[in-house]
C-alpha cells in the first residue's frame, strides 16, 4: 500500500485537482533555453570533452555527468560546473544530450 492508498483511505471525500506524476531521472533534470557547449581539449597530451554552459541545479548535472560516464564506460568528473570526459567523445555525447532534448553547440575544431 503507497501513500496515495494511504491518502485515500484517511480522506475518502477529498478529490485530487491535478493528476499526480511520478518523475525520474530523465523528467527531473531542468531544461534550458541557451545551449549546452561541447568542447574539445588536450591537457598533458590526452584528450578530454568538456561540457559546460548548464543553468540549471548541479545537483542534476551531476547526475547527467554520470550517466555519461556509465554509457560511455569511460572516466570523467565533475568540477567547477563543467563535466570532463577522459577522450574524445563529442559526437556521441551530443547525440546523447540532443536525445535528452538538450540544445548542444560543438566549439573547436
């Protein structure tokens, strides 16, 4: 028995206004209006992508640099609200954030 049953049963009367929709992962990240930039550097001689440019919670870019990280099955992290991804990667981390609904600008070569 979840909440709602619960809810129900202590308010019988009592009619929701709105359907109640569960969120996850995907639904739960905020949108923005200006794009997300990815770009391509070397530091020490490797490469790495960088995506910067996120408005909204960290708390949700966080969860966007690892669910990168998993499907790429590559390393990474998060700093300075900028996720770097061990390798060069742009064109398939932009087709991931473009499916997500993200806007993506490629800068560099």
């Amino acid at each position: 028995m979840d909440l709602q049953d619960q809810l129900k049963n202590l308010f019988p009367d009592h009619v929701s206004e709105e359907p109640i929709e569960e969120t996850t992962e995907e639904t739960g990240i905020w949108m923005q209006d200006d794009p997300l930039i990815c770009k391509y550097e070397k530091r020490k001689g490797k490469p790495i992508t960088i995506i910067e440019g996120y408005t909204g919670a960290t708390s949700d870019f966080k969860i966007l640099a690892k669910e990168i990280k998993t499907k790429l099955s590559v390393g990474g992290s998060f700093k300075d609200d900028k996720i770097i991804i061990q390798g060069d990667y742009r064109d398939k981390i932009m087709q991931m954030l473009k499916d997500k609904g993200f806007l993506v600008k490629r800068v560099g070569g």
